[in-house]
C-alpha cells in the first residue's frame, strides 16, 4: 500500500530525481528526521511505516510517552501492539507536511514481522536506510515466537530484496550500543576499551532487568543477532550455490552505524524514545530512569549522540563512493554520573529527582575513530546534546 505526500516543494530537483532511497520506520524518532533530512537534500524518499490508516477516535488520545511506559511491562504487550499501531498511523500526516514531501515523498505499508512487504519500497532505491526495528513483539505473529526471530528473519529477506532491485548499492543499517558491550564473556568485568570489536555477550543475565522488566533483554538480543545477520553480508562468498562457481563479492555493501543514546532534540510532536531516558533523573521518572541504569551496568557508560549528528553519519555513509563495516557513532562516552553532575551544575533550576547511579567509579576508555577517519564530524558535543535534551524535554512538557 502506497501513497505519495504532502507539503512544501524541494529546491534540488534534478538530483531528486537521479536518487532514491528508502528509509524504513521513516516515523519514528530517527527516520522521521532522516527523512526530513533526505527530502531537504532533494532525495526521492520512500518511507515505511506500519500502518498509513486514520486512527480510531477511541485511541486518538494514545501519545507516545504513554506507549513507552506501556512497553517496560510484558502484562500490556497484547494492548501495546494495538497502540503501537495507532501511533504509527498518526504520523502520516507529519511526514506528509515536511518541506518537499508533496514532490518526492512516497509512504508505504510495511512491517518487520512480515518483511516481504517491504519489497515495494525497496525498488528503484540506490541507498536503503534500516530504522525500523520491532521494540515489542507481535502476539498476532504465528511465524515468530520473539523480536529477535523477527529481526533476524527480517534482515535477511531485506537483503535478498537489495540484490533482486539491481538497483541498491548500499544498505545502511541503524544499529545500537546494546549490541556492542564490552562486558567480558564471563560477567566478571569489561574489557580495556569500548571499540567495534565488542559483541554484547547474550549468554549473561543484565542487571537492573527482571520479569517485568525483559523488554531490555529482548532488545539486546534482537539488535545483536539481526546486526550480526547483516554485516555477515559482506563476507566475500559466492552468491551461486554450485562448486564450480567462482568467488565474488556481494553485489551490495552493509554499513552499521552502532549508534549511543540519541538525544538533543525531535520533530515530533510528542517525546518518545530516548529523551525521557536521558532527562529521567530531573522529571523523576523511575521506569526511565531504571533503562539509564540498565544502559550504565551493561556498557559501563552512557554513549551519547545528538539526533542531528545521527541522521548526519547516515547520510555521510550514504555520500561515501564505497563502504562497508561496522562504525561507532557517539559523540563521547560519558558515565550516568557525569549526566547528573552537568545537570546539577548547568541547570541549577531543576532539582534531580533520582540520584541513584550504577557503575560508580567505572569508565571505560572508548578507542574509536573509524567515522572521524574518514572525514565525519560531531556538530554537537555531549554537554551540548544533554542541555539540548532538557530544552526539548521543557518544550514537549516533560519537564
């Protein structure tokens, strides 16, 4: 199911037409500025989402700081769904209203736990933006038992899509620091730095998680084994299954971008995701604040990214004539004490409601540049992001 948008007009016509990419969760917190983003550099953009339907009156009122206190307890998954849903389906008409949406943005349904509806989206399209990623399971689903079943599968069907289009040269996935821990193996501690090399281990229980609280453990696991599926892509193995075949390398390229918290700001009208997480220790919110704490234990910091950097390196990796890999994408590596004490010093008008941190007197050393060496460059620094987190969240009402 399709449908083109609405809005403002572009100023890069010809190059709209010579580029098209696909951004899947093109309404979410990430891909709804990516697409922002995509359609001010003049790019053709399709954009997934999982319902394009008008919500029912009855559940108008659904916002998306009530869905994420919904989705920390498994009691509300059936209902969670329904709304997740819902939410979704509100966000058309954001997406339709972004300058140059009306020339060059085409909507489309589809959906994580039924990958092939993506294959619409995905033809035609040079570069393919993997945002989606489904954050509570499905109870309708027959097929899959878990998220994690559901990411995988998803991820390999998209691929095979890729190479059917003939057209798409890259994949650019958006990937996540709870897939990159470096908590030993034997949950005795962390390894010297925080680096690409690091593989959340999934054979350990994470601490500040529990029976209703496993929506995290859920998530580790799917954002590790689905980003493992897709950088394993670009492995150079025959794509024929005959031994006579010979060698060659795979017709498209994957790029991870293993992103920290993301923060600092947000075009949607709402605050959902991940900047009530970073500002829970001033609104008091416990449920959030439990996930700083989880994030703090399972990394040993609080990797940090403002949202314009984000969907910055995105389109950085799109820009690039050839790449492949895994990259860190934060701006530092700061601690959940180091979070406390800049908003005790900067902003002395709000009490911290929630002193409680994990990990006190650990930092890890972060040893990456692979992005900064290829010539990416943070707009915004950690300070910046979190002071920009808080004027967002002042803005939205949650503070």
């Amino acid at each position: 199911m399709t449908t083109t948008g609405g809005g403002g007009g572009g100023e890069e016509e010809e190059k709209a037409r010579s580029t098209v990419v696909c951004v899947t969760g093109g309404g979410g917190y990430i891909g709804s500025w990516l697409v922002r983003k995509l359609l001010g550099r003049g790019c053709v953009v399709h954009a997934t989402l999982r319902s394009l339907g008008t919500p029912s009156s009855s559940s108008e009122h659904m916002h998306g700081r009530q869905i994420q206190q919904l989705s920390l307890t498994n009691a509300y998954m059936a209902p969670l769904w329904t709304h997740v849903r819902i939410a979704d389906e509100k966000k058309t008409g954001m997406l339709r209203a972004l300058p140059g949406a009306e020339e060059r943005l085409r909507l489309f349904e589809a959906d994580v736990y039924d990958a092939d509806t993506f294959e619409p989206a995905i033809a035609g399209c040079e570069f393919v933006f993997l945002v989606a990623t489904p954050m509570v399971h499905d109870p309708n689903s027959t097929k899959y038992k878990d998220t994690t079943e559901a990411a995988v599968d998803a991820a390999r069907i998209v691929l095979r899509q890729c190479e059917r289009s003939g057209t798409v040269k890259r994949v650019i996935h958006t990937a996540s620091v709870a897939a990159a821990s470096p908590l030993k193996e034997d949950g005795t501690g962390y390894k010297d730095c925080f680096d690409e090399s690091n593989w959340t281990p999934l054979n350990l229980s994470y601490a500040f998680t529990n029976a209703y609280l496993d929506v995290r453990t859920a998530y580790v696991w799917s954002k590790t084994l689905s980003e493992k599926e897709l950088l394993s892509y670009n492995d150079d193995e025959p794509t024929a299954t005959g031994p006579e075949e010979p060698r060659r390398g795979r017709a498209v390229e994957v790029v991870s971008l293993v992103c920290g918290l993301v923060g600092g700001d947000t075009i949607q009208s709402y605050l959902w995701s991940s900047i009530p997480v970073i500002v829970s220790p001033l609104t008091g919110d416990a449920l959030c604040h439990n996930s700083l704490l989880f994030l703090q234990a399972l990394l040993g910091c609080v990797p940090l990214a403002h949202l314009e950097d984000v969907c910055h390196a995105h389109v950085f990796c799109m820009d690039q004539p050839s790449m492949a890999g895994r990259f860190l994408c934060a701006a530092g590596y700061p601690t959940m004490r180091d979070y406390l004490d800049h908003f005790a010093a900067k902003h002395p008008d709000l009490k911290i409601q929630l002193t409680e941190v994990a990990g006190e007197g650990v930092r890890i050393r972060a040893d990456s540049r692979k992005l900064e060496d290829l010539g990416f460059r943070f707009k915004y620094g950690v300070e910046e992001t979190l002071d920009y987190s808080v004027e967002c969240a002042k803005r939205l009402g949650e503070l």
